[in-house]
C-alpha cells in the first residue's frame, strides 16, 4: 500500500537509490491519450542533479524507458511502466555511516521499522525515489493537459530568509519558462539573485538551506474532489508531505487564515458570464474539498538538506558519541529540483479526482 | 471511497447535518479490546455546541449509540457501528439562502459536482459530520492507549493575533484537563483570557475568527508509518485538511523550517538508556514518514467560520448581486470545540499504521 | 476492509446477529438517483426467514430503516445508511453450545482467528449479516436499473438431486413473479413440486439440503468488467463465494467446459443490427473478464445447511466427543432465501463496474 | 486497479504481450526474507510454452530481472519490481485477424471497453501477462515456505473427457516432482497417458481441449481469511476466475455439496493432540472464510483454448461472415502451464491473509 497512489488513476513507485533502476507503473490512465516520452524526459531534466551551479556535480543522465500502455504513441488503457536505470552508483560514498544513524535523515526510523537497512544510500527514503514521481507525474499532466487543458506551474517563492510574493495576476500569467529563467526557479530576477547568493553562502559553509516551493493550478473544472476524506484540498496535502524534506502545507490563505476575520477572509461571489467567480480567493480554488473552478493555489514548506559537510556531534547506533562530517554528494538547497515534484504530485492528485468525478456524470 | 478512512482500521462515516442522524462504522479494531461508551460520549460532549458562552447556545444533547462490533464491552473484532440521531432539525433557518451560495461555504462546488444540493443546512460539508469522527475516532484512541499507552492531547494555541507558545517540557506534561481547565481550550491562563476576549469582540461584531490547533501525541513507539506513500506525517496532513475550514499543516518546525541551515535544524542524537533519542525535536517525530519516538507534534491552521451575521455583498446562482445576512446558529470560533476533532483524526491515522506495522514483526 | 466491497460503488456492511441491529452504508451511488425504500423492503421480505413452509418459523419482521443518503426519494451523493434492527433476540437457544465448536460452522475458526467468539448466535457469520447485503443490493438494483436498464433475476436450479434446466430463450423470458410462483423459488413447477417434497423430507429426518441457485443479468451494456484482476466474473465469484455456505462458482459453461472441444465451445458472432451478437453463449456473456453484451448468466453452489437436529458425534473445544443435537432454529434448506442474496450481490458487482467503467468515456 | 492485487501484500502487473516486457511490482513483503531468483526462474520455466511436445514450439526463453527491493538476496521491506523481456516478438502472425474478433477471445469485449485495441496479440488479455503472476507468487511462495512452513501443490485432474480423483492420503503426500513426472503434470500415470493421447488427438484435429486444475495448500495455520468479504474461499475465488480461460471454481465439495444432506456433509471434530481437527474435509479447509487448519484444497474448470486451427463461421466488426482459421502459435491444452499460475495465485492470496491476519496478534 505505501508505494501506491490513487484510486482510478493509480501510481505506484519502485527502486532503491542505488539498485538497478527506479520506475513507476501507472494504472487507470484512459485509453487513447497521446503521451510523449519527451515531455517526462523535460520533466526528469528539471529535477536531475547536476543541472546547475547549484547543484551537486553528479551526471545521472537519467534517461525514462516506457516499458508497456503505450503504442504508437498512445496509451492503450493498460498500465503505463516507466524506468529510470541508476548509473552512477558509488556506494562507497555512504559507507563509513553504516554505524551512524545520520540526523534527520530517515536511517534510525527505518531501522526501527524494518529491523534492516539499505547497505548503501537512502534506499527508499532517497530523494532519488522521486525520479519515479516525476516521470508518472508527467503522464498525469498530460492527460490533464490534452483532455481538461489543465496547467500546473509552481515555482521557488522563499530561499531561507529570502521571500517573494506574487500577486493573483502575476500567478495567473506566470508560465515554465518564466520560473526556468532562473537557475533558483524563482520568477522574480532580483529575489532571484538574493536566493541564490544566500544557497552559494550555505554551499561554501558546508550548511544547508530550506525553503518555500509554491504553486498553481489553472483550469481545474469546479467539482472535483470527493466530500470528507478524499478532498481535494486533503489529498493535496498528502501528497506534497510525503514529498522527502516537506514540513508544512498551505492552501490558499494558509496559516494567515488564523489571524483574519469572516468578513474579510470570505470569498464573496460575482457573475462571470454565465457562472459564477469569487472576487477573492483566499480559500485557493478549493470549498469543501471541492474544487470551484478558481485558480487552485498552496504552498510547501522544505526544511534544509539533512546532509551537510559542516561537522555534527551525534551519537552512533550503540549511543556513542560522534562527529558525523557529511562526504557523499548533496545538493545546499533542494529547493530548484523539487520544483518538478510539487508538480507532478499535483498532476497525479488531479488526474485522479477527474476521473473520479467521471462517474457524476451519467 | 470518500467517505472511509484506513486501510486496516477503517473507519466510514454517514449521514446529513439534517437527517435522521449521522455515525461511523470503524472496521478493523482488534478483538477483545476494552471500550468505554463513556469515553465517547465525553469526547462528544468537548465538541458540542452550546457547552459554553462561546459557542452556538443549540442544545444537541449528542447521545452515542453503539450499534454493533461490542459484548460485554469488549470488541469482537467485527465492525463497530456508532450512531448519533439528530435532534434539533430546524431546516427552516437555512431556507432562506436557497438560491443563495454561501460565501467560502461548499454550497456552490457541491452543486457543481453533484447538480443537486441538500435542501438545507450542509449536507456532508456541515461540520455536524465530524461528530461521527469524534465517536470513532475515541474508539482509535482507546485501543491506542490500552495498547500501547499512546496520549494525544490537542490545545487551542492561536485564536486571531493572540498566539501561545509552550515549551518542549511543558507539551510533555500538558493534560486534557490542562486543556479544559479555560473555555477556550487554550492551557495559558492569560492567553485563554484575551483569546476569549477576542472571541466575544467578534460576536459582537457578528464576525467570526480563526486560529491555529496545536497537538502531541505522546509515546508513540518508533517504527511507526510507512515510506513513500503513506508517511505518518503525510497521512495527519491529509486527515487534518480533511477537517472542515482547516487551511495549512506544519509537523515539528513547519514553515520556521524553510527559515533555517541545516546545522541548527538537524536533530542529532544521544544515548537514551538502550536505545537513542534526538536532542531536539524540529522533526515533529517523524523522520523519512516513520515515528521515531519522540512526541510528535503538528499544528493545524483554521480559517474564520464563513457564516456570519455581518452583512456580505455577494451573488445568488443567477448572479444577481444580494446582500446576505446569515441568521443560523453558528460560533464565531470554531476552534474550542475542534480540538477533539483533532485529537479524533490523529487517533484513527495512528491506530491504522499501528496495524499495519504489525505485519513487519513476524 | 473485510465487511467493505467496491471501489466506486463501496458497500460496508455491520453487524452482529444477536446485538442491537445490522445495516450497511452505501458509499458513491450518484446524486439524483431514485431509490424506493419498498423495494428495499420487498427483497428483505423475500430474504426473511418464515415466510413459507420451507423456512424457520421465525417471525423477524425486518423493517429497513434508512438513516442518511435520501432527500425526497432521490440520492444525495452521500453515503446512504441502511439499518434494520434485530428483534428476536433469544441468545439462550444457542447456549448449550458454548463450548461445543459447531461442525462446519465458522465457530472453531473464528475462535482460531479472534481468541474470542461472540456468546451467542454466529456473529458476523450468521446469515443474518446477509440482510444488509439484500438492503444495500436493492440500493443497486435500483440504480442499475433505472440508469442502465439492466435487470438481475436469480432462482433455485438445484435442490439435492433435483436439477431444473432451462434453455437460453426461458432464460431470456424469466420473470421474478415466475420464479415467485412456488415457495421454492423454481420456475419449472414439477420440478419446484420435487424440490418442496424434498425438502420435507429432509426436515422430517432433521437433516438438511443443499442446491444450485442460478441468475442471469440481462441488458449489460458490453465493456463492463475491467482486465487482469478486477475481472467482472472474479468479482463475481468473489461475491458469490463470499455468501455463507457457497461453496462452487461457475460463469456459462462452468465445469463442463472442461469436457469440451474448443470449437464446440467458442462463441462464434453474427450481425446483430449494427452491433455483433454471439450464435451460443458459453462464455456466459463475460470475454477477457469484461461483458460482451450477452446475458450474463452463472451458478453458485450451497452446501446443505450445517445446522441440523440429528445428533451428530463431534468434539468440544477440550478435545472431549459429545453428541451434538441442534435445537436453535434453522431452516431444512436455505436456497429459496438465498435467491434475493444472489442477486444482491450480483447488483453490488455490476453497480461498482458501472461506475468504474464511466471514466473510459471522457 | 484493476492492475492490483492485496491488501498489505499487494502486487500490481504490467505488460502487454507484444511490448518491451512484462513485470510485476510486489509491494508489502516483509524485510529479511530470503528470496531466490532461481526459485522464481524454475516456476517461470513450468509456465515455459515449448517446454514439452505438448505445448507450442516457441522458445521465449523468459528470464525475469529484479530490479529492485533485494540487497543480498534478502527482502529490504521496500517493493520488489520483476521484470521479463519480450523477446519472441512476431506481431505478424496475428495480423491477418485485426479486423475479426476471434470468437471467445476478448477482442470484442475489449473494444467495447476501450475503444482501443493493441494492434497485435492479446495485449494485456493475453496469458503472456500470467508470466508476471507466476513470478510474483513466487516471491510469495517462498515467504509463506519460510515463515510459515506453507507448502502449495496444483495439478492436472482432468482433460477433455479424462478426470482423476486422488484420495485425502495421497493429496497429502503430493510432491510437485511428483506433478512434473509427467508432461501433462497429473500425477496419475495411467491417466496422464490418456490425458497426453486426448491432447494429442485434439493437435491433430486442429482443435483444442479444457480441463481442471486441483490445488492443495498444506500447513496453513488456522484463523486466516477475513469475515463477511474478504473471506480465504472469496479471494481463491475472485484470483482462480482472473486467470484467463478459467470457468469455475469449487472449494472442497464444491458442486458435489448440492447434492449431499447436512449429516453426511458437515465436518465432525476429533481430537488432535492438543487441538481439533476435523474427522472429514469437505469444507475444504475453510470454515466462515477463515483457515481451520486442515489442508485447503480446490478446483478450477478450464475452458478449450479458443485459438484453434479448425476454420470456424463468424462475423467481423462490420458483421460480414468469414471463416477465421487460426495461424498463430498457440497451445491445443494449456492446463499442464497453467499449474504454476494457479500455485502463484494462492500463494499471493495467502501472503496477504498472512499479514492482514498478523494484527490480531498483539
């Protein structure tokens, strides 16, 4: 159960960080959609380490296999597997920890759990695990794309201290390579700048830094999403906190929603031809669990990358003390990769509620 | 499917704010374990309306019945059905607003979903649903403390601009009746004073205001949540969104998170008798989506109650301009009475992933 | 998850057969469908023990309540909360027993599984947890029907050695006042003449009978049922296995396919209009686990009743033999009550596939 | 979904028969058990076509890869993705027929379903997609050998007109080298002769031959299978009727039980040592749905393959009359390679009760 996601529109995730490959099968995508290999391959591009100044120097060239679900281009209605083989596998990199649990990393609750450990490497709590994400994420955004005209954009809004805003319109016209003209991911050149000199600070002080990756969804058709549990705005949550480093998520007016009132929180309604629009949308496109057919806007909250090369006094698994000095490779922000992964999780959580309201309309 | 919960203790809830009644059918509960109607029923009584000058003066009188799955006070391990009728039915407060989408309410995406309404108050939107995850929710917590001595106790820490902050020490021995010791469910003293006093300004105001629910869960065993998918913290964000006007989620450090390097956030560990524990807790107890002993807490961000007396230019589904006065019963702050909805939601999402460990310790 | 069924159309069922009542909550019939709570009744009245000769003496009088889900008579789109309570409660008939694991019952394997049995009557594998079944079924019938046009009729083709078969133009003309016509529920008189006085033996000598009930859905539309593993004839032996004491399942040719040469058995096709219909039907109206328009057409084998008043040589739980001599009430043959349980579950099938199938349609 | 199966130890399949490959993703299995490709390999060479003169002469050579979820030959807890290569790729064969639907093939139901057909082969209807079960009941195969001492044994009980009965004793003494003696793999010498001849008479008329397939599954504890739905029979059920070309399934007496009285069917105790057992078995191991410790055993009624060389008279999608004679390379009985699909579909049922039925046990 805990490597799927979805109800009709199925994901479900596979592989180790430093194993043969990791890959995703998706099942529940509707016959008859064109799927381009290209577009997941531009996806993976935008999360691969090593695109970037800012990034850790390894060359995964992650390149996706479609194993089955599509012909000549088209999906057949049958599970669509995707592969990503690991290339550039160095264990030895990881091996001097395997006594040390490393803090705020996933090893000492895994083996809690499990009893075992991956010899080498995050094994599933890896970071590497989303590369499954993001190629299934694409084939969601697709099929959004061409059979609602669904866009999802997101984008780096806050580097440590740096914060940027961006008003409803400027979220209304903002577009990929609008965020891609950054290496940061940030649309705002000047905030921009200030990111990044903040994430080269950090890289040069062996530390780490955490962030803001916020988002929008435009087109989205009001009634989706499912009453109590399976809201949209619930199931949004989810899937963005299990994102690896995520801490916080924010719909809308988020946690400002605390300190306003009724009347001025309210999203009050206005004609729009022949429906309705609200002239304000603190509540992020979602009412109820549903969506009402305004933009659908959230944040997620990162914490800095566990990893750092700066020297850690922490114990070992018997309890005694240490100084952990981080060797492997690692990014100083993840902040600019996940933008894809806020993405595709947002596509998969979509795709699924569309096909889900499918049935309310016999 | 939107309306269960689980995948081992499952839990389904039913009925209309304005029905016959509304219950719960919690399947999976282990047999032979002890539970005590009283304590449903006290948790029911935290979340009624009308149990202080603070909230709406309806007298519900919510008596639990237990339908099923019990003898002898001892679950048979078969399905638990719980049911609270409704009582106080005057369906005519709402007539009014018929053709009238309540502001920041779910009445215009419902209709956009399902092309029909309920003819009055708000069907499965009415916060009158989470009675039933109360009741379940009190049967999780029962098996949970019987169990494994797990403690789950949630405080109001933020109405309006008035916040509270409590240290790490005293989350560790706060107690419900710490909690219950003021009506506004804040264990400050002097901070439950001007929250309450923030409360009454805005009824008068025939406003209304939001807040910010904090809660721990204590003793939780490490080992607990599953990867990728079904992470324990992934899994509270979706069942706390999934509680109605609830608008953000942080676990540990939330968004302070993205503020912070690496170094200072990282939670490094020390000797704890046999085993190891965290020196600090910006992890909320979760690393990698498993518990790993130590409290974890959360916190859940809540928007003003929509309905309000207070005048409101808006539209009716014809887009016709109206000004709307809301006349029905309703708080203008939620929050007091929302924290056995939280300590409810966080019962049913530890019982289920305190099941499905079980199957790793063959 | 065991007392849950469907993946749209999601049916749970609880309930004991001694404790206060049993019911079921049907989650995701679409809104706006038309549900008469008469024909609910008139399939429990069919189910209900004593309404003929054949059956127990006892008088339940089973009134379906209907708690949530309906305004009007139509669906709300929220779950619909069926509940008849149980009054005929004598728990002491069944006393005796206690510590006498009842042969071919589920006494001694719910005791293996639990640790624990409920003290009287068979819990959650007393046939009475079937009339939550038969409510909720009716709930899909109904919507099938009125959306689809499909109808299910079941009858008793089998009764100890006495079979009765029809041929597929009478299949294809049943009605369920044919099948209504002898308290046996067999559309062939001499044959139901056979069954009845076989069945009066039986009960003379206290013993029991099993038997065949046989059912066909006609009008479902083709590609219904969904590849690999959600197959519609899996499911539908799933559902038919899962009714007490089924203990055989076969779907059109069943078992003497297996004496058969292929090009016996293929179903060839002819022009149907503009569609193509099959010359015979082996298949049973199911291909690749998916409805090709055909009558889908199945039999579902009965043990004969476990409970009986000859003595029987058995052993209690410590090992010691005792002779049994069941005095609770119980019926000689269970067959003519099953046939409303049949076609229950069948309609629980369809429904959920109905729904499942909708979202190939964009 | 419908690519998915179980509840904890969940496996999905992908693949179509002419594509890159097809796979399985087994997800749920404890860390720490050991698992041998090798195992896995020999059931995939009992699936082999061309492994004897009875099946078809391709050589497709399978060899599965794993590619995740193993370090060591040692589970890790995490999903474990098996993948075979399609190497054999002769789409040509089937070209002739893309506008006929054979006849009780799901060339015809699928079209309805997708309105999409993969352009060769059977695609994911095609027995190339048991491949991916067999390998997955492989993994589940050798987790029940090792933590529970299950053992699981099917065989060929009839062809065409042949049938054979083992006795109690014998089911008990089967070894699978005993099913392998024999190419037809019925472990009655004489009757697989007669078997082989049938097989061989029906190649020679171009025609093809059903038949049933006898399962037992030894040594499973008592207290597996879930009440009410998801009952130990229901699941066998559900997965022997997904498997293609199966028709019908009996459990213990199953068909044989219609015709027998309560006093000679039920199944009287004695003692065993410190437990029960039963003195007959013809509840087949289970009771109420759930194990009661004695060997579980059952059939599953075959159809004829439908591709036969024979020319037959049906229509195609326009509904003109043709006469199809089948050229591809195809098997005249395919029971002797469908033993290690029936053994890999119980041996995934029972992993899954295994592991739901663990949480009892607190």
């Amino acid at each position: 159960m805990s490597s799927s996601f979805g109800t009709i529109f199925k994901t479900t995730t596979f592989g180790e960080s430093h194993g043969t490959g990791v890959g995703a099968v998706v099942d529940g995508c509707p016959a008859g959609v064109k799927i381009s290999r290209d577009e997941i391959q531009a996806q993976l591009e935008r999360r691969r380490p090593g695109q970037s100044r800012l990034t850790t120097p390894r060359k995964e060239g992650d390149q996706v296999e479609i194993l089955s679900g599509l012909e000549n281009g088209l999906t057949l209605g049958t599970p669509i597997a995707l592969m990503v083989r690991n290339r550039n596998q160095k264990p030895g990199d990881y091996s001097q920890m395997s006594n040390i649990p490393r803090p705020s990393h996933a090893d000492y609750s895994y083996r809690m759990k499990y009893g075992i450990n991956s010899q080498s490497g995050g094994g599933r709590a890896s970071a590497r695990e989303t590369l499954a994400r993001v190629a299934a994420g694409s084939v969601a955004e697709q099929f959004l794309k061409s059979a609602f005209g669904v866009e999802i954009i997101a984008w780096v809004s806050q580097v440590g201290p740096v914060e940027m805003v961006l008003s409803d319109t400027e979220v209304e016209n903002l577009s990929r390579s609008d965020v891609d003209a950054t290496v940061v991911r940030c649309p705002d050149l000047q905030k921009a700048e200030l990111m990044t000199a903040a994430i080269e600070k950090a890289a040069t002080e062996k530390n780490s830094l955490g962030g803001v990756i916020s988002c929008v969804c435009r087109r989205v058709p009001a009634g989706w999403g499912e009453p109590v549990f399976d809201k949209l705005d619930a199931l949004l949550a989810y899937v963005m906190i299990s994102i690896p480093a995520a801490k916080g998520f924010a719909l809308g007016s988020g946690f400002n929603a605390a300190t306003m009132t009724g009347s001025a929180h309210n999203d009050c309604f206005v004609k729009d031809g022949a429906k309705l629009k609200t002239k304000t949308n603190f509540s992020g496109g979602v009412q109820g669990g549903i969506s009402n057919g305004q933009p659908i806007n959230f944040s997620v909250a990162f914490k800095p990358v566990p990893t750092i090369g700066k020297p850690q006094k922490t114990a070992d698994y018997d309890g005694c003390e240490v100084i952990l000095e981080g060797k492997g490779r690692h990014d100083p922000c993840v902040l600019p990769r996940a933008v894809p992964i806020v993405e595709a999780m947002a596509a998969l959580t979509l795709a699924d509620l569309a096909l889900r309201q499918q049935r309310s309309n016999l």
